[in-house]
C-alpha cells in the first residue's frame, strides 16, 4: 500500500480562492475590508518568516493587516505590549488580534493571550474559545487543528467511531485538537510525555495526529496499515531540511493517507487564521453567512 497525499497546499488555496470572493463583496457592502493585527516581538528569525507569509496571504485576499501590525523591539516590556493589545481591542476596525509567539522572556504568554478580546482572538487560543469548543459551541477555533480537521474531510472519512491517537498535548495543538476530534464524534486517545508505551497506543490507532516537535518520533513501522497520518511536527535538521514528527518513508508504505512535511498542515493553519478574521469580521458587523 502507498498512502495518497494530503496536500495541504492544494487544499489551503482552494479555501483561499472562496474566501477573497468572500472578502471583496463584504468590503464592497461594508466600506471597509477585515482587519487583522500582526504583532511581533524581538528579532526572532522563523517568527519573522512566519509573520511575513501571514501578512502577504492578507494581502492576497483582500484582508487589512498592514495598517494595524506592529513590529516591536526585543525588550519591550509586557505593560507596553498589553497597553497596544488594549487599543487594538478598542479600535472597530480591527477585526482579529495575532501576537505571534515566542515572546521574550519578560513578558507572560498567558498574561497576553488572555488580554486579547475572545472576539478578536483569531488564533483561538484564549481559554474562552477553548472553553467553547470544550463545551460544543465552538467560536473563534485554534488554527492548527481546525486546519487538521479541514485536511480530515479531505479523505471523506467518517470520523464517528474512529480510534485516533493525538501525540503530543500542548496548549497550542494537542489539546484542541483532542477537543475538535472528540466534537466530530472520534474515540480520542492524548499521548504526551509521561505515556508508558506509546508504539502501543499508535499500533491501534485508525487516525494519528502527530505534534510533539519531536523528528521522528513516531515509527513508520507502527502506523496500522490504511491508517490516516496528520504530521504536525516541522522540525529543522542540522543540514537544514524540515522533517516531521512521523518517519515519512516508512509511514507512507503503510498508512492510506499522510501528510508531507512541509507543504501538509502549515498552508492548512494561515489558512484557517484568515478565515477566523472573517468570521471575526462577520459577527462584529452583524452579518452571519
């Protein structure tokens, strides 16, 4: 068996080809387009790559960001980060709030993420959000796995029923991704640091979601044949390259579905950060599709 593609890539520019439709007419019938605020903190060379790929697929589709992103030196202190946070909360035109991470080491992330308004929390990080999808009313979703869960329905997979396997519990993917999984009907199993055996939990699993930022932590020769494989892992290697969480070699002779690393869940993640800013556009204007 050979696993068929996911391709991210593929999949995140048919969404962004509806979606810049989408904004031009709701910038014609409003006066104005989605605004979406960039801040970056310190010098950090992959946030600034990072960044920069969100602001030109702003621009792509017709999204505000220029005009509200702020780039702000390495020692800014948390009282100055949190007093631009509380204008952009109160400014109307700024439709979505984005502090990219990792922040110095002065400022408190979570001190951050819980200033942002929960409507303008378009990464879905703020325990309300979480706390919606928690509770199956979901809002504004966390990028990473709403971008997963969009490359799931790519295989036409009924999630109802499916043993899946999320490797790795971080706040920013393993956990709601758990949470969306679980919301479309999966059995959901987390592994994380402390699991005893966790080439046991992988053997059985139907799905597996791999995001430790760990290269190669999961086996090629554990994937359950026909199984899917989402590799959220982007780890760099001494010679430069990227990898993923998942040997991809192994893993694509057994599983029927996987991801490639890159050009997998990364376009899936700006793209879904762009349509939280419409979303977040909508419901501040009052205009629900």
């Amino acid at each position: 068996m050979k696993a068929r593609t996911l391709d991210g890539k593929t999949v995140a520019a048919r969404i962004r080809k509806t979606m810049t439709e989408e904004v031009a007419a709701l910038t014609a019938r409003h006066g104005r387009a989605p605004g979406l605020a960039v801040i970056l903190v310190g010098e950090d060379a992959a946030s600034e790559v990072y960044v920069r790929n969100k602001k030109k697929a702003c621009v792509d589709c017709g999204i505000e960001s220029e005009a509200f992103s702020q780039t702000l030196p390495a020692n800014t202190t948390q009282q100055h980060l949190l007093g631009l946070i509380a204008e952009l909360n109160a400014n109307p035109k700024v439709d979505g709030i984005l502090v990219q991470m990792p922040l110095p080491a002065q400022i408190n992330p979570e001190t951050v993420i819980e200033a942002i308004e929960p409507d303008k929390d378009v990464d879905g990080f703020h325990p309300y959000n979480v706390g919606r999808l928690a509770a199956r009313i979901p809002s504004l979703r966390s990028c990473t796995p709403y971008g997963c869960m969009k490359l799931l329905e790519e295989t036409g997979i009924d999630l109802h029923g499916q043993e899946v396997v999320v490797v790795g519990a971080s706040n920013i993917v393993g956990r709601p991704m758990a949470l969306e999984l679980l919301l479309a009907g999966a059995t959901v199993t987390v592994v994380h640091k402390f699991t005893r055996d966790l080439q046991s939990h992988v053997e059985r699993a139907d799905i597996v979601v791999a995001a430790a930022g760990k290269p190669g932590l999961v086996k090629g020769a554990w994937i359950k044949p026909g199984a899917v494989v989402i590799d959220v892992g982007i780890n760099r290697l001494p010679d430069g390259s990227l990898t993923g969480d998942v040997e991809f070699a192994p893993a694509a002779e057994r599983a029927g579905w996987i991801t490639p690393v890159p050009g997998g869940v990364g376009p899936m993640t700006i793209t879904m950060l762009l349509a939280n800013t419409v979303q977040a556009f909508r419901e501040h204007l009052g205009d629900a599709p």
